[in-house]
C-alpha cells in the first residue's frame, strides 16, 4: 500500500487511458471495421453509404470539437468522460439493431456526440495537466491502449464466425460501457496545476507568455499549419480504419490472415508507441511529429503493392506505416500542448480537429467511391502515399513559426 501512494496519480489516469483507449479502438473501429462486409452483404448498402456512415461519425466528432473542447475545460475531465461515454454506448446499442439507413446515421450521429466530449479527448486533457517533461511518455503509454485495441480484431472474428456481427457488436457494445465506466472516475484535477492557475474563464486571449488561449492561438500561422497536418493524417487514417480490412480482403487475403494482420498491425503499435514517446521526449516531439509522415506514405506504397503471395510489400506496410502511425501518436496532442500550453489545451485542439474532420470525412468516402467504381483500393492508395507526406511540410513550417521560436 505505502509504494502505491508513492506513485504518481497521473500514471493511474494514464492507465485508464490506456484501458479506455483499448475499447474504443476495439469496438468502435477495429470492431465495426470487421462488419462491413455482414453489412454490405445483409443489408445491400453500396459502400459509399456505408462509409458515409463512418464518415458522419468522424464529421460529427469534429464538428464539435471546439465545444467539447470547451466543455472538458469548463467543467473538468471527469464529468464530461462520463457523459460522453454513456452516450457512446447508446449509439453503439443503435448501431446493434439498425435495419434502416437513417438509424445507421443517427447511430453514427449520437455515437460522434459522445465521442466529442468522452474518454479520449478528455482523459488526454487530464494527461497535459498532469506531466510536463514526461509528457510524451505518459500519452504514448495511454496510446498504448489504442495499439492493443488492434489484437480486439481476434475475439471480434472469433464471436463474429459463431454469433453474426449483430450479436458480436451487441456484446462488444456491453462490454464497452462495462469498462469505460467505471475508468471515467479515475479522473480528477491536478491540485499543484488548480493552485498555480487561476484563471478568469472568460478570458480567452494570452493567458501568460507559455499559455495561449483560444483567441491568440488562432492568429498564429503555427495553429493553422498543424491543423492542416491534422488534416492530412485524417484523410489517410480514416481511411486506413474504415477500409483496412476490406482492402485487404478485396485483393485475396482470408478472414483468418486479415485478423493476423490487424493483430500484427496493432502488436507492433503497443512497443512503438512507448518508444516513440521516449524518443520524443529527448530529440524533440516535433521533429519526431514530422518523421511520421514520411514513413506513412512509405507504408502506403507497401498496401498498393501487397499479394498474398507475396510478403514483402504487406511487411512494408506494417513495419513503416506503424512506425509513422506510433510516431504521430505519441507526439501529436503533445506537440499542442507545448506550442501553446496546457490551459486552454482541450479547447485548442478541439478547434485544430474541426478543421481536420475535412480529411476524416472525405478520405472514407472517396475510398469507398472508388472502390464501387472501379472494384479496387489501388488508386485510393496511389494518391494517399503523396497527399500523407505533405503533413511533414506542414509541422516544419509550424516550428518555423511557433509561438514559442522553436
């Protein structure tokens, strides 16, 4: 008992992330990802329908990012995980049942509301308040959990073979809320941080030289230059998450191999990711943030090549676009943090999400579009490897001209 007060309390809110992060991924991603196909079959959606679905949650999510950003900051963490998390799960209980396409929206639509404003977004709110030079670890750690929510591809498929994916997403959602809820209550202010600043709320301009309010942060050309880096990594990770597996089924590769895949996929994830966040604490997160662009748009040369006869190429796309995923996992939400600091932070990059929702929403559909033109991903794949490693540009112009002289 005496050496677990010893432990710092931000270590326990980063584990809830990394609980919660496990989750979400699993059942609202991964999860659903592995449905696509039952519910192209079952229902006879095109998959532009079915993506625009996925989009809207993406749409919604960003569109309120500014006000659940705001929220998080007004009424703190705990309150706003909570409520966001049992919205969550009723969305997700929509989505069990639906038969019709506006159900499946709707869904998608509550399901964006609770994630505005639930586990990710504020438990990383909370992380930013709790370290400073640990930063980078203590997110890539929490990120962790989104990694491990790749390996949820496993009991998915087994449940999905023996139950349909109604009953499999019914229990997933289940266990969602079961988990989610009670880690939402693990969260609370840091005392040291509620002392040091006080703050008139109303205030949204220059709060001191090292925190920037809303106002202020919005006229530095460094905020719009990482928003739109924002941006370009959504387009492709959207796209990534909606049709990764029915890409990879599409060009020959079993169910079983497809899960083998994803759980190397996201296996590999949990170690880059912790070591991306040591690494980045010590060469510096930014440049780290621009290195994962690169090795994204490697990966994506991999996926337009990849056979299932031929190894190589799948082994690209796993081993490069990981790297860069984990790269920008652990350093985006921090890099935030420190351009700008943590007291308007969730607010800060609620607004650089509502710019980047254009890329979440755009690269899912346009997947799709394609993929019910011309009955393959390649070209989709062609025009992410280019449009990915922009993002690399975007985050050195925004050292350049940072706030804080980088």
């Amino acid at each position: 008992m005496t050496n677990l007060k010893k432990i710092y309390y931000g270590w326990y809110i980063a584990l809830s992330g990394t609980i919660t992060s496990f989750i979400s991924l699993a059942v609202l991603q991964i999860g659903h990802g592995a449905f696509i196909n039952d519910i192209y079959e079952e229902l006879s959606w095109s998959m532009t329908a079915i993506s625009t679905g996925f989009s809207i949650r993406v749409f919604g999510a960003g569109i309120l990012s500014p006000l659940g950003g705001y929220l998080i900051d007004k009424f703190g963490p705990r309150i706003t995980c909570i409520t966001g998390t049992t919205l969550t799960f009723i969305g997700l209980i929509l989505f069990s049942i639906m038969t019709q396409l506006w159900v499946f929206y709707l869904s998608s639509i509550i399901i964006a509301i609770g994630m505005s404003i639930g586990s990710h977004n504020a438990i990383t709110a909370s992380i930013m308040h709790w370290f400073d030079k640990k930063r980078g670890f203590a997110y890539s750690f929490s990120a962790t959990g989104r990694a491990l929510g790749y390996i949820g591809i496993v009991p998915i498929t087994i449940l999905l073979s023996n139950y349909g994916w109604r009953d499999t997403s019914l229990y997933a959602s289940y266990f969602f809320f079961i988990v989610s809820l009670p880690a939402s209550f693990v969260i609370k202010p840091n005392p040291d941080l509620e002392n040091k600043l006080q703050i008139n709320t109303k205030d949204e301009k220059r709060i001191s030289d090292n925190e920037y309010g809303i106002t202020d942060a919005l006229k530095t050309p460094a905020f719009w230059f990482l928003a739109f880096a924002q941006l370009i990594y959504s387009f492709g990770n959207q796209m990534n998450l909606v049709h990764q597996q029915p890409a990879l089924k599409s060009i020959g590769y079993s169910l079983s191999a497809v899960a083998l895949i994803v759980t190397i996929f996201g296996g590999i994830q949990v170690f880059g990711r912790l070591g991306s966040g040591w690494i980045g604490d010590r060469i510096g997160r930014s440049y780290l943030l621009m290195i994962s662009f690169l090795l994204m748009g490697v990966g994506w040369i991999g996926l337009l090549f990849a056979t299932p006869g031929v190894i190589f190429f799948i082994t690209l796309y796993l081993l490069f676009y990981t790297a860069g995923q984990s790269a920008h996992t652990a350093t985006d939400q921090t890099v935030v943090a420190d351009f700008f600091g943590i007291t308007r932070f969730a607010t800060i990059k609620g607004s650089m999400q509502l710019i980047a929702l254009v890329g979440g929403i755009t690269g899912p559909i346009m997947a799709g579009r394609i993929y019910d033109i011309y009955g393959s991903y390649d070209i989709a794949f062609i025009i992410l490897c280019p449009v990915v490693s922009l993002g690399t540009l975007c985050v050195f112009m925004a050292r350049k001209l940072s706030p804080k002289n980088y």
